[in-house]
C-alpha cells in the first residue's frame, strides 16, 4: 500500500500543471483507481518504520474506493490536488509503525488538513478555518510535549511502543493520545469540529470528518495498543467515560438543530464515541476488528451523507430541514441514497453502520463494560430520532418550493459506490472478520 501513497503523492505534485484544464478531474480519477488496484493486487512496498498486514491492506483500499467516489464529486482543480494529498497522508498513517512515523504522517495529514480549508469565500468558511487552525495548534503543541516526555523518559522514536513503559513514558504517550483526541473530536476536544464541519464546503467536510478521522482512528489503535493493554484499570474506565459522553453529547445537540450540516456534525462526533469505547474495550480480542469494522462502515456513509448534502447545497440551495421538505417528490434517486445512509449511521440492520457497532458494542461486553455499551445502545437508538425526523422531511412533508434537479452522472456514480459499500459491508461480515486484526 507504500506504492499507493506513491502514487497518490505523485499525482498530487503533478496536478498543478493541469489546471484549469479538463483533463484533471478525469486523470486524477483514473489515477485513484490505478491507485486502488496496486494496493489491492500488488506486493507492498517495505520502507522503515511502516508496516501492513491483511486488515490495513483492506482498509487502505476502502480508503481510496472513497477517495475516487468523492474525487467524482470534486469540481475545482485545488480541491483535486489537496484531496490527492490527504489520502496519501492517510495512507501513511494508517501503515506508520512506530512513533516517528506516525507522528510526521498525523502531522502531515493536520497540516494537509487545515489547508483544505483555507480557499474560503465567505465569512462562514473563514471561521471553519480559523476553528481548525487553532485546533490543530493546539493538537500539535500537545503532540510535541507528549513526545517530548516520552523521549526525556528513555523512549525511543524508531521503534514501536512497547508495554514495559515508565512513569514518564506512560505520562508522554497519555499526552500524546489528548492531542490525537483532537483530531478524533472527542469531547471536550470538540468545539472545533461543529464550526468546521458545518461551515465550510460539504465536499471538505466530508474528507475531514470520514477519511482523515477514520485513518486516525486505526493508526492510533494500531499505536497505541501495547500501552492500553497493560493500562490500569482507572485509565480504561476514563476512556470509556469519555466514549460515553462525546456520544451522548453529540446526539442530544444534533435533537435540536435545523441545518443539515449541524446535524451531520454533531452526528460525527458521537461517532467518535462509537469508535473510542473500541479503544476502551482493547482488553477484548474483538476490539481490533471492531474498530476496523466501524472505520470501514464510517468512512462509506458519513462521506455518503456529506457528499449528498454538497449536491443539495451548491446546487440546489437546500441547507435546512425546510429547504428539504419534499426532496422525494423531485429527486428520488437521491432521497433514496441520502436516506439508506442515514439509516446505516443510525444503526439500522443489514447496513454496515449496525454491524460496525454490533462488533464494537460486543467487544465493550466481552471487555466487561456492559454498562457502557448499555448506555451506547439507548444512545444508537436517541440518534434514531434526528435520522428519521430528516427522513421524514424528504417523504412525508410537501415541497416548500418547486425544483427540478437533474445530477450529474459523476454525482450519481460517486453515491452509488459509497452506497455499495456502505450495503456490501453491512451483508459479507466475512469479509472484514476473516482478515485478522488491525495489530
């Protein structure tokens, strides 16, 4: 997978010459498939301080399924090159094996990241990028002082975290995992990501909220593995409590929004949750696929949802629940796509959104967290209210104004390669449980 991030890397360097030009969007596409299909048929290449195994391999190539499905989305040329870049920094990150490699690629992605945003065009977009800038700052300021602890401790970057650590180790790579806490959006690392999500494109969203978090996601556990299985009893039950209140937090507020992006937001960041009470149940040998498991799920319907709300706001002014009263009656194809989605990130069975949380959820029990996943599972049906009050808007309530959206072919491909996935996974659980562990 080294050779895709090769590719992808390369492809980024080379897209400035091509713009303004026609042939673009289409080259980077075919690009993101070559990409794909190295990654999936081709011998990795073996650098220092990277390493892959079944389970990263498959999550690599779901990764750049999506990078192509959201490049078919994607009309200017600088949003192309900083997509471009941003998968192949996921890419390195999820295959970083030990600390200095993770720490340059999960900077490179932050700093890839923030500018992503920063082609802003109004006040709103300028104060999503402003919030992830001041984020970021933070997030790498703590980076630093964690590492910074763990070296002063006897550690060592150039090789992987062990579990026989010290005081100060234990205290630099606890740092370390509050600035990574940033990037994931949990609470009470959160507050940028509402503004950041909600206010700039949807496009970017999308690639913010699904593949950068979700690469994060898998690096980090990969990571930091060793060190949450020999952590105290305490420090377990901390992250557990955190897991349990980002999700509750995120979907309590998402109950009382009106605009779809708002919603969406607050959406991911109980998702966070979902995906950190995996890292809590690390005691579990079910943890490691759970987390790849709602990595996968995650990635193809929260890039589905940002992806359809982009459509719906550039090109047909629709933002708010009101705007989408009707959306049935004039666009079905599209309702129908937005909505099977949202019903996967609620959790509804046979979609790979209740399958990623039937895993983690299990390994919570089989980790001895019952009670959490007790509460995870009245919060999974509490998110069920605002999914279904959108779904009730797109078929239940009469258009507020007259529209007649014709999509774009790229646009319908796009959805519907994430809608398979998103479909694919929630049926063939072989698929996922048979490549091992993520370790």
């Amino acid at each position: 997978m080294i050779s895709a991030f090769a590719i992808l890397f390369g492809a980024g360097l080379i897209s400035p010459l091509l713009y303004r030009n026609s042939l673009l969007k289409p080259l980077a596409i075919i690009v993101a498939l070559f990409a794909t299909l190295f990654g999936l048929f081709s011998e990795p290449w073996i650098l220092s301080g990277f390493a892959t195994n079944e389970a990263v391999k498959l999550f690599g190539v779901v990764l750049l399924v999506v990078t192509v499905a959201t490049l078919l989305h994607i009309e200017d040329d600088i949003t192309i090159t900083q997509t471009l870049f941003l998968s192949s920094a996921s890419i390195a990150l999820i295959h970083s094996n030990n600390l200095i490699s993770f720490v340059i690629s999960f900077e490179t992605l932050s700093l890839i990241s923030i500018v992503l945003v920063t082609n802003f065009k109004t006040e709103q977009e300028a104060e999503g990028a402003i919030k992830i800038f001041l984020a970021g700052a933070v997030a790498t300021a703590l980076l630093l002082l964690g590492v910074t602890l763990y070296l002063i401790g006897g550690g060592s970057l150039d090789n992987a975290i062990g579990s026989n650590l010290n005081n100060i180790q234990t205290i630099g790579l606890y740092i370390v995992m509050l600035a990574i806490f940033y990037k994931l959006t949990i609470v009470p690392m959160h507050n940028w990501a509402v503004d950041t999500y909600s206010k700039v494109l949807p496009q970017r969203a999308s690639l913010l909220s699904a593949v950068a978090k979700t690469a994060v996601a898998i690096a980090s556990f990969k990571l930091f593995y060793p060190m949450l299985i020999e952590s105290p009893h305490k420090v377990i039950l901390a992250i557990a409590i955190l897991a349990i209140v980002t999700m509750t937090l995120g979907n309590f507020l998402a109950l009382f929004q009106k605009h779809l992006s708002k919603i969406l937001a607050y959406s991911s960041i109980a998702h966070a949750g979902y995906m950190l009470l995996a890292f809590a149940a690390v005691a579990s040998p079910y943890a490691s696929t759970g987390i790849l498991y709602m990595a996968i799920a995650y990635i193809f319907m929260q890039s589905g949802v940002f992806l359809a709300l982009w459509i719906l706001k550039s090109k047909y002014n629709i933002s708010t629940l009101e705007d989408l009263k009707g959306l049935y009656s004039y666009s079905p194809t599209l309702s129908l796509i937005f909505t099977i989605q949202l019903f996967s990130l609620s959790g509804i069975p046979l979609l790979a959104g209740f399958m990623g949380k039937v895993v983690v959820f299990y390994a919570g029990v089989d980790a001895g967290l019952w009670i959490f996943v007790l509460i995870a599972l009245l919060n999974s049906a509490l998110s069920v209210g605002y999914y279904a009050w959108i779904v009730k808007h797109i078929y239940f309530d009469k258009a507020s104004k007259e529209q007649n959206i014709i999509l774009n072919r790229a646009y319908i491909v796009g959805q519907i390669i994430l809608l398979i996935g998103t479909i694919y996974y929630g049926i063939f659980a072989s698929e996922i449980f048979k490549v091992g562990v993520v370790l």
